[in-house]
C-alpha cells in the first residue's frame, strides 16, 4: 500500500507540473498538445502503467481530448526508457504531435540478511486449494509462519490469501498458469507477462506486492526459460531483481517419494546434517504432506529449530545456474 500510496503523491505532483494554460491553443492559433507530468516520466517496474495525462485544444482554442490518439508500448515488466508519440489527426493527416520518454525504474530490494543457524524456512507450493486453510490452521497452533507460493489461476480458493496476509505468512508467486512448462517458459514475453498476471491477483487480494518468487519446477526447469535470454541466469534474475522479486528455489524436499505421511515425517526428521538455513519445499495440495506438517513442526521445535516467514530479505537459494 505504501508504494501506491508514494505513485499517487507522485502522480499529483506530475499533473501540477504539466499543465498549459486552456487559452494557450487559441493565442498559438495552432492545434496544441500539453503532456501532463515530468519528462522523463519515471514508473516503477512491475506497476501496471497509467497515463498521467494530457490537454489538447484545436486550432480554434477548442479542447479535443477524447480525440487524441496514443501511439506506442511500455513493457512494465522491463526496465527502460519507452517512447509514447501523442496524434491530433484531421482524417489521415496528423495535424499535431507530442512524444513523452516513460523510464520504467527498478524498484529497490532490502540488503540480504544471513538468518541465525537452525532457521527453518517452510513454504508451500501450487496453492491455494481446499487444504490450504488447515495449513495455515497448524501453523497458527504453533505461531509458525511460512511462505505460500500461489498459483493465481486457482480462483475457487483465492479468498483466503487476505487471511495468509494477516496472519503473518509471505505470499510469493508460483505462476498464473503452469499446466505447460513449454509455453511459460517459451520465452521471457511469455513468463512475465504470467508473472504479471498472478501479481495482479495479490494486489487484488491482499492490497500488497509479492516480493519472492519460485519457478514452476525450481530453477532446473527454468533453464528453458534461461536459454533464450543473452545473459542466462544472471539476466533472468537481475529481470526480477528490477521487479522487486528475489527467486527461492529449495534446500529441503522432504516430501515422500511414495507419497506417505510416515516417509515425509522421516525425511524431515533424518537430515543428513543438522539444519542451518533450510528452505523447505511442500505443497498444500498433496495431502499427505499437510497431514504430516505437525508432526514435523513439533519435532522440529523440541530440537531447537526456530521458523520464520521466507522473505526478500532471506539469500536466494538456486539449485542451478
């Protein structure tokens, strides 16, 4: 909320700036276009963009602002300078024109902070779903929070992402859709433009921004993704570092392979060394791991563990680059 907050302050103070006296058209005795706001006009990345404005008067001193037409694209989810040409046109003719530079800004991440020893990290993957409400119901018992991955096109239970808001869970994004990992990751256009999409369904849910982010299949998977980019991984991850997100895959997975409660209960409670900062990855949607979460929570209690929240502040965990 804060940072709609800071674009509205701004955009006020952009339409102050820009603003031509009406009678200016007529005294010119030309057709005028005024650009409201700033050039440059600075729009952090990942914001869906709005047009801060503009006044346009014929050559009569007439105001035709419905009549204006708008030329140009802004990727919001790539930092950059964009050119938007504004048209007055008279049948096919352009009988005046203005152009406005649209800088889409990196917005900024907090310094990474290394978390005390024994810090368990646990986070829940592919929900929200109709299990979702009894994770955050055993978390609550033992004042645990987590980190819920979602997957926005799962609308039967967004209602509950207010809820993991306010209880203090981090709300990160899986993805819109990833029933292709072909398409999602044919190509950067085809990846953020999802990766756009489910940030709209937390704006519209929560009122806030995800900051953490995790690749449909981990970071493994996302070299598809990685391959069609000049810089790989690094140009991928800088890419969500100008969107405010940092990328998580997992260092613990201890969901079983034959889909038991007992083995998931095992694998988390048998590691091969004690845990130092571990990200464990889960999935609400698969039953028996949630009804195995308690046991693990308590187990994980009574030998010292302490869980927090994953956020962006947490280093990055990648299982490949």
């Amino acid at each position: 909320m804060k940072l709609f907050k800071r674009l509205s302050l701004l955009l006020a103070a952009a339409l102050l700036l820009g603003v031509l006296a009406p009678g200016a058209a007529a005294e010119e005795g030309a057709p005028v276009i005024a650009l409201l706001g700033p050039d440059p006009f600075c729009w952090p990345c990942g914001v869906p963009f709005e047009e801060p404005g503009f006044q346009v008067w014929d050559e009569a001193g007439i105001r035709k602002d419905a009549e204006l037409r708008v030329v140009g694209d802004i990727t919001v989810w790539r930092a950059g300078d964009y050119t938007l040409r504004y048209e007055l046109t008279d049948g096919e003719a352009v009988i005046a024109s203005a152009e406005r530079t649209v800088r889409i800004v990196p917005q900024s991440l907090p310094e990474i902070v290394q978390p005390p020893k024994g810090t368990i990290c646990l986070s829940f993957d592919d929900g929200p779903c109709e299990d979702t409400a009894e994770v955050l119901d055993i978390l609550a018992k033992y004042d645990v929070k987590a980190c819920f991955f979602i997957v926005g096109n799962q609308t039967k239970y967004l209602d509950i992402l207010p809820r993991i808001a306010a209880e203090g869970h981090t709300i990160g994004i899986h993805c819109y859709d990833h029933r292709s990992y072909g398409m999602l990751y044919r190509d950067a256009e085809h990846y953020f433009s999802d990766l756009m999409h489910a940030q709209e369904i937390v704006r519209e849910y929560t009122g806030q921004s995800a900051h953490v982010v995790r690749f449909p299949g981990g970071s493994l998977t996302a070299g598809f993704l990685a391959g069609t980019l000049p810089g790989g991984y690094e140009e991928l991850y800088a890419m969500l570092a100008d969107l405010g997100m940092r990328e998580y895959d997992w260092n613990v997975q201890p969901e079983s392979g034959e889909k038991t409660v007992e083995g998931t209960i095992i694998a988390f409670t048998h590691p091969r060394a004690p845990y130092e900062y571990a990200v464990v990855l889960q999935h609400d949607v698969r039953r028996f791991s949630v009804k195995a979460l308690e046991r693990m929570i308590q187990w994980a209690l009574e030998e010292g563990y302490t869980f927090a929240a994953l956020d962006e502040s947490f280093p990055e965990i990648h299982l490949l680059e």
